[in-house]
C-alpha cells in the first residue's frame, strides 16, 4: 500500500469529514489543499478536479447509472462509501501519481546553528517533500540517519543507501553516502549538514532563542523550529527578518522517527509550511 500520500478531498459534507478522518488516520495520506504548496497527486471527489486523476466517492452504493457517468467524467474508478473503501489504496497503486518537482542533480543543505536544532528531522520532512512530488530524493545525514528510519529502511544498491519504506523514491543514507555520489541515480540530494553553515547551505535550522543571533549573522534563508523561550513576535526581531517557516516543537516527531516515521510523522499544516518555505529559496520557485 502507498503510505503517506499527498491528496485531495472534494466532497460534500458530512461525507468529507469522514473520509479525510479515514484517510489520514487508517492510510496515513496527507490530505493537502489542491492549491497549496504541497501539491495533492490525487483527489477523492465526486467530480473532475482539474485534470488530476481522481477517484470517485459515493455515499453509499452507487448506482449502475452513477457509475457508468462518473467513469465516462474521468474518474479511475468508483467506489461506495464506506462498505468499498478499502479498495482506494489498491485502485491508488495502479494510478501513476509521480510528479517531478526537481531538477535532476540538485542539492539542499540543512545546518543548524547548534546541535540538536531537529536538521535531521527537517532534512527528512523536505526529502519526503520531494519524493511524494514524484522526485527520486536522497538523504544524507550523520551516522545516526540510518538509525532515524529504522526498520522502514532495506539496504539497497551497493549497500550505500537505504530505500526507505513507505515513502516512494526516498532513500537516506549515513555520511559515507556523501563520498559516493555515484552509487545513487536520482532526482536531488537533501544533505543534513549538522552545525556545518557554509556559503553552499540551503537553510539553516535554529531554535527560537538566544541562538537566533547567530543565524542572523548570516543572509541564508532560516528555520526556526519550536516555540519557547523566545514567542514568534520576537523571531523577526532577533533575525532581523522574518523565517521563511516557524515551526512548532513536538517531542512526538521524535518518538516517531525512532519509530521510523520520519517524515510521515510532520503533520500536513507543518509540511505545507516548509513547502512554502523551499519556494521563496532562490532557485527551488516550483
């Protein structure tokens, strides 16, 4: 089954709630606004949405009428809700969903300004970002990378990387995937650069406190990542412009990357704010 899948809901209510309840709690589908930063590969509606594909969702059973006008609309299928949705993740699988939303051979840096600013947990979430867009992503991160996926990682290739489960064309690997670039084929590398900020990285990941004055030193694009001591009306001050995301702390995101469920443990809300975030860095517009 396809975890973590970027979609839309377009139905009536009720209907909506229950099937965006079911989708993200039972499937583990992000469920995405259709005009927002993390751009759904599929819908479940009652209608054609835009050219992308869609299945079709009754409440109820469908009619032999319903059904044979919702196909000729486009729909990949149909299907009675709730008795036949269990099989939304099996017509999902035979529906090419891949989008490609980087150029081939680029490459994102994350430092933090201090260890344990969550670079790790952010390389992952932008990797997963880019995999569920339909880009082949790489992640590379300390020795303990591997260790963030757990058993959602298998060995793939010459033993350089690991493919990470779930989240299709995702792998990660340890730093001495870094050395060996050509063992991997792909889309785009997202590199976990630790406390390492040099003129090459991308963003740079700090907590919202003393330490912003040290990413303010600097003109890369910040991420400030959790809430306290400093409140957000004092981020812009300390920065001396305005992050381009601030999110919120949780130590669930990290119990569930020991878990390995990096990156599907980021909420929808969060990814969309990092996806708005990569946007405004020059060179990654999409």
């Amino acid at each position: 089954m396809i975890d973590d899948l970027p979609v839309s809901v377009a139905l009536p209510a009720p209907l909506d709630a229950e099937v965006v309840a079911w989708v993200e709690g039972d499937l583990g589908w992000q469920v995405v606004d259709a005009g927002g930063s993390l751009a759904p590969v599929l819908a479940l509606a009652d209608a054609p949405q835009g050219g992308d594909p869609w299945i079709a969702i009754v409440d109820g059973v469908p009619g032999d009428v319903a059904v044979t006008a919702l196909l000729t609309a486009g729909a990949e299928d149909v299907v009675g809700w709730p008795d036949d949705r269990e099989r939304i993740p099996l017509i999902a699988t035979r529906i090419d969903v891949h989008r490609r939303v980087a150029p081939r051979g680029a490459r994102l840096e994350i430092a933090g300004v201090a260890g344990g600013v969550g670079t790790s947990t952010l390389a992952l979430a932008l990797g997963g970002l880019l995999a569920w867009g339909g880009a082949a992503a790489l992640v590379v991160g300390g020795d303990g990378m591997l260790a963030l996926v757990g058993d959602a990682g298998r060995r793939a290739g010459g033993g350089t990387h690991v493919a990470v489960d779930g989240v299709p064309r995702l792998s990660v690997a340890g730093r001495h995937g870094a050395t060996a670039p050509a063992a991997w084929s792909g889309d785009v590398v997202v590199v976990d650069a630790g406390t390492r900020v040099t003129p090459s990285t991308t963003l740079v990941v700090a907590r919202p406190d003393g330490a912003l004055r040290r990413a303010a030193r600097g003109d890369h694009p910040v991420v400030v990542n959790g809430d306290r001591p400093v409140v957000a009306a004092d981020v812009r001050r300390l920065l001396g412009r305005p992050p381009i995301a601030h999110l919120p702390w949780s130590a669930r995101v990290a119990r569930a990357a020991v878990a390995g469920r990096v990156p599907s443990a980021l909420p929808g809300r969060w990814l969309r704010d990092l996806g708005d975030g990569l946007r405004r860095v020059d060179g990654w517009a999409r």
